[in-house]
C-alpha cells in the first residue's frame, strides 16, 4: 500500500512545484499544440491530486490510444472567460470543482458534451448533465483525534460536535461559508434533503452557540492536518483525512452528516481539440480507470461499478460508498454558485462580531 499513500510533506513539495510549473507550462503547451492535432491539454490544480491523476489517468490513456496530454496547471475561470471571449482557447480539458461548474456553465464557458461518445451511463446519476460528468468525488466529515476520543467517547455527529458538554475537545472550523452553513443547519435538526436553498440567518444563529468554543478557524486545506496532530485542535471538518488515515495517523472520522462534493469532466467552449477530450472523458469515467486513481488520492469513484475494484483498506472509508452517500449530502453548487459572494460577505461579517 505504500504507492497508495500520501504525506503532508509530498503534497506541500508538490503543490509548490506546481505553482511554479503554471509559470512556464503555458509557453510548453503553445509550442507542443503547433506540432501535432493527436492530443489534447489538460489544465489542473497541480500538487499530489495531479500527480495521481497522470498516474493512474493520463500515462495508460496516452499508451492505449496515442492521444498526447499536455499539462499545464492553473485551473482560472477568468482566464479560460478570456480565451473563449477572444476564440483563442489554449485548454481542452478540465476538472473543475462543483461551484466552479455552475458558473462555468451558467457563463457559456463550456461546450455541450458528445454522450454519443461517453458513455456515463453507470456514473453517479446526479454528476451526470449536459455539460459535465462526475471525476471524482470528494468529501467533508467530521474528523477527530482518536488518542482524544476514543471509542465510546468520539463526535458521532455534527449533534455532538454543537455539544460541547456531551463530547468536550478543541474545535476547530473551516472558515468559509460552504459547508459550514450547512453543517451548522444539520446540527439544528435540518432534514439533509431539505438544507436548500439554505435558511443563512437560521445557520448563523445556531454559530453563536458555538462561536466561542471554536480554537481555531483554519482556511487551508493542509492546516487541520498540521493543527490536529500538534492537539491543538481534537476535531473538525476536514476534506483530507483519509489519506492519514491510511497512513496510520490516529484520526478518525463520521459520514453522519458529511458534505460530499465533486469534481466534473468539462471541455472548454471552443476546445481545438474537443473530440480527443470526449475520449479520454469516456476512458476515465470508466470502473477500472476510476478504481485505479483511488491508489493515489483518497477521492471516491463517480462510477458505481468502481468500487468492486478498490482496495478493501480503502474501499470504506471512502466518500463513493454506498452506506457514506446515505449517510452524508451533497453540497449544491448550483445553490453557491449564485449566492457565493453575498454569503461570503454576510460570513466575513459575522466572524467579525
């Protein structure tokens, strides 16, 4: 399983080198797009997710169908506004985040996908739509030390996490209003069917219960692994967790109320090689593909049919699993797409109080 694994430190080297890759890659991809019409370029967040995804996604595509994938990292919905505005699209292939999507959509950024070549029929029906399909799925659980909580004594649920009295600990919190909001209104007792479109005033006013007994508001990604294994914090939402898990690292988390989110297959508006990118859709969408990226990064399968090919290790603890979809809920980009800026604002004031 060491293949499988992913360490803090790797993901921050690997961040940074891909940071400093979006400064030259761009000139890579106009030199390499002149020289043959057999590819297509990828444009991604970089770090150890990309890393994963050229693994197990573009080197056995690449072998199996000739099809070149240039990468270039850098994921910018202004950008990619800029080049469908001036019909001098560089990108053909992209995977975007759930709210990204909506606005990518919404704003005419992205072409139509040809069903007729992907066949998603076994994908996740509700990351299936006109213009995108499910890559991934990723989620938020409650996550805990498990030295600080142990058995009989752990957060069960984001009840538990709202009642310091019943499960004390330190706290910490993401700082952002997407999930938070929700989170805060299962805590209330909203049904996860009903959390949209979310009642904000009735999210922050369950908040000033807690307000206090959260140590930290962290707003990295990486932070509640750094914050959790120091003890600074004992619980939190967090997104990476599985990973450590995996590892080893004495964490533990609960789909009771987990947001799940995903990342979608789009192919930019105007895409000079949007054909060669509705292939490769159809090949990474399929079982093996998908179950075979779950080796590098602990994302979860958007084809129902993947599972049965993922380690037992790692099979439950991810967010594809049947039992951890019922458990959980799917964030609505469709709802934060809209509503992002204005929350944000009402939050950053809030915080503030």
């Amino acid at each position: 399983m060491t293949d499988t694994r992913t360490s803090r430190r790797r993901f921050l080297t690997t961040a940074a080198a891909a940071s400093a890759a979006s400064v030259i890659f761009p000139h890579v991809v106009t030199r390499a797009r002149a020289a043959s019409k057999n590819e297509l370029v990828f444009v991604g967040f970089g770090g150890t997710y990309q890393d994963g995804q050229t693994k197990a996604l573009f080197e056995p595509f690449e072998k199996e169908t000739g099809i070149k994938i240039i990468q270039t990292t850098g994921v910018d919905l202004a950008k990619l506004r800029a080049q469908v505005q001036s019909k001098n699209v560089e990108w053909d292939l992209i995977s975007i985040g759930d709210r990204q999507r909506y606005t990518a959509v919404n704003d005419g950024l992205v072409s139509r996908l040809n069903y007729s070549i992907i066949n998603a029929k076994d994908v996740i029906p509700r990351l299936v739509t006109e213009y995108s399909v499910g890559s991934v799925t990723v989620p938020m659980p409650l996550t805990y030390i498990t030295k600080a909580h142990p058995p009989g004594k752990e957060p069960r649920s984001w009840f538990d996490f709202w009642d310091p009295k019943k499960v004390p600990g330190q706290r910490g919190m993401y700082n952002a209003p997407p999930y938070s909001l929700e989170f805060a209104l299962v805590a209330d007792g909203v049904s996860k069917d009903k959390l949209y479109p979310l009642d904000v005033p009735r999210a922050f006013k369950n908040f000033d219960r807690i307000k206090s007994e959260i140590k930290v508001w962290w707003s990295q990604f990486p932070q509640p692994g750094v914050l959790l294994k120091s003890g600074e914090i004992t619980m939190t939402p967090w997104t990476r967790a599985i990973s450590l898990i995996l590892e080893g690292e004495p964490l533990g988390i609960t789909y009771d109320g987990a947001a799940l989110t995903f990342e979608a297959w789009v192919v930019p508006n105007g895409a000079p090689h949007a054909e060669n990118a509705m292939k490769f859709i159809n090949w990474a969408i399929q079982p093996k593909p998908q179950a075979e990226l779950t080796k590098y990064i602990a994302f979860g399968p958007t084809n129902t049919k993947a599972m049965e090919f993922v380690s037992p290790k790692v099979k439950p603890l991810l967010s594809s699993e049947p039992e951890n979809i019922k458990k959980g809920f799917f964030l609505s980009g469709d709802w934060w797409g809209p509503n992002f800026e204005k929350v944000t604002e009402q939050w950053n004031e809030w915080r503030l109080k």
